[in-house]
C-alpha cells in the first residue's frame, strides 16, 4: 500500500450516478399524458426495493402532491395526483 499526501494533480471520479431504469420511466411517464403506470417485477423482493426508491425521489424531489405511488405483492403501482401546470385552487 502506498500513501501520499499533497498532489499536485488529482484523478478524477470514475462514478458518475445514473438514473435507474425506472426513474428514467417515472420521468417519462410524469411529462406523459398517462394517468398511471404498473412497473412489474418477477420477486417481491426486488419490487419492494424498487419501490423504496421511487419514493426516495419523490421526497427528495418534493413531488409529493405531484403523484403517488403502492406497492401490491410484485407490483408497483404509480398514479398522478394533480395535473403538471395546473394551480391547486384553480377549478
């Protein structure tokens, strides 16, 4: 192991972060016309996992009024709560 301190020119972050395949969907289906959106998965296992991102993203990107989304056995469920560009009190 080698160690050393002080250079003069550093290397660069081989990771950069990707979207997953599915908030790639999310994105696509929220600038979509649809009203909702089943992303199915073989295990439930794996879909719980995928669910808990997808609403990781919609906390962390304050989307909470925007859409909503449920989990049922292999399935994640993902519907939109109020219309892109509409105000709430408008009616």
């Amino acid at each position: 192991m080698k160690i050393t301190y002080d250079l003069t020119c550093l290397p660069e972050r081989k990771y950069q972060r990707q979207d997953s395949e599915e908030i790639v969907a999310l994105k696509v289906f929220l600038a979509g016309s649809q009203r909702n959106m089943v992303i199915e998965y073989e295990e439930p296992k794996k879909a719980k996992r995928r669910y808990d991102a997808l609403r990781g993203y919609r906390k962390n990107h304050k989307l909470e009024d925007v859409f909503d989304c449920y989990r049922v056995d292999h399935q994640v469920v993902i519907t939109k709560t109020k219309k892109k560009g509409r105000p709430a009190s408008a009616k």
